[in-house]
C-alpha cells in the first residue's frame, strides 16, 4: 500500500490557508514614476526624510549626551547607577521598535506610524520611528535604482551623525554655559531637542504627498511567528522514520502556510541567525555616552583655545563618522576592489568588530594612565587629612592614638600649602580623632570625628593669644565634571556676600565662616565684586583651571580692601581630554564598517513583506547589547581598566564566531525571494497527506 495514498477519513487532516491570516500583497507601484532629486535616480521624498531623520537624531542624541552627568551630578546617583539606568533607557528604546514594526507592518504602515505614533510619542515613538524611517526611506527607490537605494543609506547615516554632532555639541553648551536657579541648566538642554521633535513632525508631513506608501501586508509577526511554531510542532508530531525528510525545517509547515511566506521567513531566519552574535558590539560602541564619558570627567578638557566639557567629547563620534563615510566609500573601499579582494558586507562588519575591540583596548590604556596620575582615593576606613594653619605662626600638628602620627615632620607654618593629603586609617566606619597642637609656649589640645572614605581639612584659627581648630569635610567629587570648585574662608569680623557672576552668588559668615563648594567655569576672574554690611569691595581670584578645587581665605591686608589667599585643595588633572582621541577614531571606524554595512544588509536581504520586522530586529542587538553593559555594570565589580579589558576580549571572541557563520552564509538575492507563479500550488495538494498533526476544521 502507497503510504501517501490519500486518508478517506471525514476528517480534514489539514485546513487550506485562511485569507483572514495571509492576505493577498496588493501592488502599490505608482502609476507614473516619483519626482526626482534635481533629474537623478533619487526620488524627491527621500529629501523630506533625510530631514526629518536629522532632527529625530539632534533631539535623541542631544538628549542623550547630558543623560549620564544630569544622573551623576543632578540625582546624585553613583557612577554605576547613572550608567545601568543610561544603558537601560537605551535598551528600552531600542526594543520597542519590535513594536513599531508589528504595528507598522501589520496595520497603519510605515507612513502612519512614523508621522503618528513614532513622532508623537517619547519612549513608544522611538519604537515607531526607528523600525520604519530607514526601511521606508528604502520604500522610495524602484528596484531599478538598487544602486541609488545603497548609496541612500550612506546618505541616511550621514543625517543621523549630522544632527548627533550639531546637538552633542550644543546641548552640553546649554547645560553648563546657562545658569537655571543657581545650578546646570539641564531644563534648557531638554526642552532644546523636544522643540527639534516638533520640526520632525512638521518636515516630514510637508512630503506626505510624495511618498511612495507600501500598504501593509497582514500582522507580518503574527503570521512569522505561527508559521515557525507551526513548523516546529508538525516536525516534532511527525518523528516516524517511515516519513520522508525534507530540505529545510521550515518546510514542515507547508500544510498550512503558502509556499511564498514559507520562503520569506526562511530568509528572515537565517538572517536573524547571524545576528545573534551582534549585540556584543553595540555592548562596546554605546557606552561613549556612560564610561567613556565618565573617564573624560577625570581629564583636563582644556585644550587651550577651548575648555572641552566631558559630555562634549561625544562629539567625535559624529564628526568622525562624517569625515569616515565618504573616505571608506570613496577611498578605502575602492582601493581594496582594485586589490582583488572581496570586501563582502559580512567581512566589513567583522572589521568593524576588531577595531571596536581595539578602541576599548586604547581605553583601557588611557584609564590606567589617568590612575597613576589621579590622587589615591580614600578607602574603607581610611580619611585623608590636610592641615590649613591660618594662625601667625608655625603650628606642631601631632595625631594622637597608637602610633601619635605627625602630618608633616616639621611645623606648619602660617599660611603654608601643604603638598598632599596625610592618609589615616580608622577601627570603625567612623572615629573621634586628638589632636595635639603645638603653637608657641601653648599646647592645645583638640577632638575631631570623621568617616571613612572622606577628605578633610583641619583649619587651625588664631583666637587672640590662643589658637582653636575646626574640621570641613572636603569633596573631591566636585571636580569631576571638568568645572572648577571654589570655597571660601571668611576671617573678616562681618558676613560677606560674594558675587560670581549674574546667577552665582553666595554668602561666608564671619569669624571663620566656611562656604560650601560652588561649580563655576575655568577662567581668569580678575575681579569679583563682594559686600559686607558696610563696605564694598573686590577680589582677585586669578586664573582657575578646570578640574580643580580652589579654598580662598579672605584676609585683611595693610590697605583698605581684604584680599584673597589661594590654596589648591584638589589639582588640577593633568592627563589632557585629547588622549581620548584614538579610541574614539577607532571606535567610530569600526561603527562605519559595521552600523553602514549592516543597515544596507538588513534591508537587502530582508523580503519585501519584513522589511521593517528585519530593520527593528537589526535594532533589537542594540538593546540587548544595552543590557550586557546593566549586567556588567551592576554585577562585574571589576576596576574600570579591567571591564575595559573584559569588553575588548569578549568581542573579540565573538568576531571569531561570527566570521564562522559568516563563511557559511549565502547571500540571498531578489529573485530567491519570489515564488515563479506557475510552481505556486496550493498547499494542500501533493504528497503530504497522511503526517500526523493535530485534526482542524475545513
């Protein structure tokens, strides 16, 4: 007996494809051909989109530079706290375009939900417009003008990198050059890149009548993923030895599905494939914007024509990224051509991949270079101790405990800059120290309590014929955002209020009063107006580096008007921004190898139905690449040299993975892609009777 002799069962083994869940794919071709760009192969509408995709990136990425300080600084949140939370925003942003492509795809289309959804909407509009914007920028090119569509997504990268560069450079600009309420003006350097949204929306509807509009075609993830599962099951139903093996796994769900969405998801799925290994560069090229950043805030941003902020150092990215395009377009590419070697997608993207790993190797370098120049910090149970001797003459300081330390061998003198901090050490988190103070005939003798992990200044005061102390905590942290910390020390009879500027001002009481640190820019302040009840005055503070942390005692002088001392309590970092420069050239070559190639191929070798399902997969990497750097971040407990060292071989590895499944990948052409209609037969006839799935309704 034929074993595939048909079943005369009443039953229906197998329903024929229901057109509520594959629906025919209606024909959107113009009926006369799109306006051109200036008589060339590029449609007009791409014009509007281009536009509209700088603007979306000038806000994003405006946002996105001021994220990790306004976390840091503002919140007050730890280093490793600012940089999960900036990893895991970016994460979510670049997961919900799974969203704005199901709904894309499957019910508004791409113009909708990019006009719509994507610009009216923060975190879910991310979602929106990311899926769509590049594959509906693809939308506008007739097939014809293949080479046009690959030079498109150079062009569509450029505008990306054009408005990441204009706002990565403003908004840090509008962060700390204005003052809102005495602090960074981080409402300033929000509302900026908001207000940039709105000139999106307005750009891209003005085009709305031009685009070339792709109906979409059923829920294309739905119908992925009933088509995979379904092919799974029947497989798996179906274990019998006796039953023929078929070519692809897929295959197993011909029962049901037409032999077209069977090839595309085949396509889709070898594809997706090779973007398992993916997310580990993106693990690398996003934390420009969290660790990278982080280690600028340790660098000396003056470059001597210019203060460079450490949030602005993200602006190589983008320039580099609009010098590399069109010299690797241009230049490098066509050389390697004219060598005879095959410079594939895939080997680009591989190369984009070393160099990343490379980049993070020079980062590694850098941050142990910036910790042999940077002061120890304070550990646990530890406290670094400066002494300021403001009395008129030389003062003996002695620690007393079990080992009665010295600060210093020889006595203070009046007025003296002490070199570095002392380090001492506690027996418990916090600890009362004596101190015994030599001055004179007079020994003085004097309680303190203090906290492991903290810096401190003991200030000793002339009180008539004796001599008193007073401890202020010192924070070094001020300085790590590359401003200037200044304090003040008030040895004036009479409060003094002092003016830094239209929106810094600040009062010292009198008789030792201590201000708390004020951030300003680096400068020369030749003259800052100050007042005291009676009398007004001013002070020569000088030249103040970046980074910094300045005390001024304020003193009466032989004439009329006080004076300010000024002592260097943290200096300055001596290690220049511009050492960052390598990493980053390396960093964004390898993201022109790999983020260009990768969009051109995503949408290449996506079918004509996924085209926006592959782009949000392609972006999916991204947000899970997001994640290894949370994970990382909140779990290594690595020193930061260390996890650059981690990141740089762990791509590495994975380049090597990727190269492997890379060789072993065909490239899928137009015409694999489409079904000749005379061999579409349907799905219910042919050998395939008797397999053993579960019984359905005709």
């Amino acid at each position: 007996m034929n074993p595939f002799q048909k079943n005369e069962s009443k039953e229906t083994l197998f329903s024929p494809v229901s057109t509520e869940e594959v629906r025919p794919r209606p024909l959107s071709l113009p009926k006369k051909p799109p306006p051109k760009i200036c008589g060339s192969n590029y449609p007009l509408s791409i014009a509007f989109i281009v536009v509209n995709e700088f603007c979306e990136r000038f806000s994003y990425y405006g946002m996105k530079a001021v994220l990790t300080l306004y976390f840091l600084y503002f919140l007050h949140w730890s280093e490793d706290t600012s940089t999960s939370i900036y990893h895991a925003f970016s994460s979510l942003c670049y997961f919900t375009p799974i969203l704005g492509a199901a709904i894309a795809d499957s019910w508004l289309g791409k113009f909708k939900v990019l006009s719509l959804v994507g610009l009216s909407l923060i975190a879910l509009g991310t979602g929106g417009i990311k899926p769509c914007v590049a594959a509906f920028g693809g939308d506008q090119f007739e097939e014809k003008h293949a080479k046009e569509r690959t030079r498109y997504f150079s062009v569509f990268y450029l505008s990306i990198n054009a408005g990441s560069l204009i706002s990565t450079f403003i908004t840090p600009m509008l962060r700390g050059d204005v003052q809102c309420f005495g602090e960074d003006c981080y409402a300033l350097a929000f509302g900026v890149p908001g207000l940039l949204m709105v000139i999106a929306l307005v750009v891209f509807t003005m085009g709305s009548k031009i685009y070339r509009k792709p109906p979409p075609e059923g829920n294309i993830v739905t119908q992925v993923a009933k088509c995979i599962w379904f092919a799974i099951s029947n497989r798996f139903n179906n274990r019998s030895g006796d039953i023929p093996k078929r070519q692809h796994w897929l295959d197993w769900a011909a029962e049901k599905y037409p032999k077209q969405l069977i090839m595309d998801v085949k396509a889709l799925t070898r594809v997706l494939f090779l973007y398992i290994p993916l997310p580990m560069f993106w693990a690398l090229l996003d934390q420009q914007g969290s660790r990278w950043t982080l280690q600028a805030t340790r660098m000396n941003g003056n470059l001597g024509f210019f203060v460079l902020q450490p949030d602005q150092m993200q602006v190589l990215n983008p320039l580099l990224v609009l010098i590399f395009i069109p010299l690797f377009d241009l230049v490098i590419y066509r050389l390697v051509s004219k060598c005879g070697i095959n410079f594939s997608s895939l080997r680009k993207m591989a190369v984009g991949m070393i160099l990343a790993s490379l980049a993070f190797a020079v980062a590694a370098a850098v941050e142990i270079k910036i910790n042999r120049m940077t002061p120890l910090q304070p550990g646990p149970q530890e406290i670094f101790l400066k002494a300021l001797n403001l009395a008129d003459d030389e003062v003996k300081v002695t620690v007393l405990g079990d080992e009665n330390n010295t600060l210093l061998e020889e006595s203070i003198r009046s007025f003296q800059k002490m070199p570095r901090y002392a380090q001492l050490h506690l027996k418990t988190k916090s600890q009362d120290f004596h101190f015994y103070l030599k001055y004179r005939n007079l020994s003085v003798y004097t309680k303190h309590s203090m906290e492991e992990k903290n810096w401190y200044s003991l200030i000793i005061l002339e009180d008539g014929k004796t001599i008193s102390s007073m401890m202020v905590k010192d924070e070094e942290n001020k300085t790590t955002n590359g401003m200037t910390a200044i304090r003040f020390v008030n040895t004036l009879h009479k409060e003094v209020n002092i003016s830094l500027g239209t929106d810094i001002s600040l009062s010292v009481g009198e008789d030792y009063g201590v201000s708390a640190y004020t951030t300003v820019q680096s400068g020369e302040y030749p003259v800052v107006h100050c007042r005291t009840e009676d009398k007004n005055f001013s002070l020569n503070m000088g030249l103040l580096d970046p980074g910094t942390a300045y005390l001024f005692v304020i003193i009466n002088s032989t004439n009329h008007d006080p004076q300010a001392w000024k002592m260097e309590n943290i200096p300055t970092n001596k290690l220049s921004i511009a050492w960052q420069l390598p990493q980053y050239a390396l960093v964004t070559a390898g993201e022109v190898m790999f983020s260009v190639t990768g969009l051109e191929f995503s949408y290449s070798q996506a079918p004509s139905s996924m085209k926006s399902v592959l782009q949000a997969a392609w972006l999916l990497t991204v947000a899970v690449g997001n994640i290894i750097v949370l994970v990382v971040a909140q779990f290594s407990g690595l020193v930061q040299w260390a996890e650059f060292i981690l990141f740089s071989c762990l791509l590495l590895v994975v380049c090597l993975i990727f190269s492997i499944m890379g060789y072993y990948y065909a490239p899928t052409k137009p015409e694999d892609l489409q079904e000749p209609a005379d061999k579409q037969i349907p799905p219910t006839q042919g050998n395939m009777i008797n397999l053993e799935t579960k019984k359905t309704k005709l």
